[in-house]
C-alpha cells in the first residue's frame, strides 16, 4: 500500500507491504528563496519539528535544503551506515562473521562480555 497523507500541511510517504512498513519519509516541501525569506522563522519552526523539510529554488532550480537536527543526523548516520557497508575491511568481517554463524562458532551476550571482561550487571540496574 502507498499512502500520502497530509496531516495539518504536514507531508509524509508510506509504502507497506504486508502490514509491514517498508519506508517512511518525508516529502520535501518545494518554495522559492523569496518566500522561505520570507517565512524563515515558520521554515525552521517546522523542519524543527522533524515531520517536513524544504528544498529551496531560485529561478526556478533546487539551490539548497533546510532540515531538522535529528533529519540531518539521521542523514549523517545512514551515510556513514552505507560507507562502512561498501569498505572493504567491513565486506570480510561480515564475511568471516557468517562463516562462523553457520559453523556454530557463537555465543551469548553474556559470554561476550566475559571474554571482554564487562563487569556483570547487577539485576535491576
């Protein structure tokens, strides 16, 4: 299912399948340089809410965004994700993690963090 909702002039796009949420953004909000100038303290109140962003034009043409703090690490983050996944090193240790998977040579958190020499949490903390 796809479904664009407009909630209080706030765009979102969902595509499901199954029930299960496959992606969810949001839609930028296209308005030109004069009129983000404009209304700057309103563009920033809203992207500040993290529901929306905007792409500004002039003439015409995308010439910048503005959005959200939490947008914009969560851009950075996805970023650095995807970086890691193409670097080679990351390719063979996610290589040799599945060998070992599928020879059974796994463990436990808690194993883990004895080998690691984690002092163990005490219960309800």
């Amino acid at each position: 299912m796809v479904r664009l909702a407009n909630l209080a002039n706030l765009y979102w796009f969902s595509f499901s399948i199954g029930g299960v949420t496959l992606v969810e953004r949001p839609i930028p909000k296209v308005i030109s340089a004069t009129n983000a100038s404009n209304n700057f303290g309103s563009v920033i109140d809203e992207v500040a809410r993290g529901r929306s962003y905007f792409v500004i034009t002039r003439m015409g043409k995308a010439k910048a965004v503005v959005l959200g703090v939490q947008q914009y690490q969560d851009l950075m983050e996805e970023l650095e994700i995807t970086l890691e996944q193409e670097d080679p090193g990351v390719q063979k240790a996610l290589k040799e993690a599945r060998e070992d998977y599928k020879l059974g040579r796994t463990m436990s958190i808690d194993e883990l963090d004895r080998e690691l020499g984690f002092p163990e949490e005490e219960p309800g903390s």
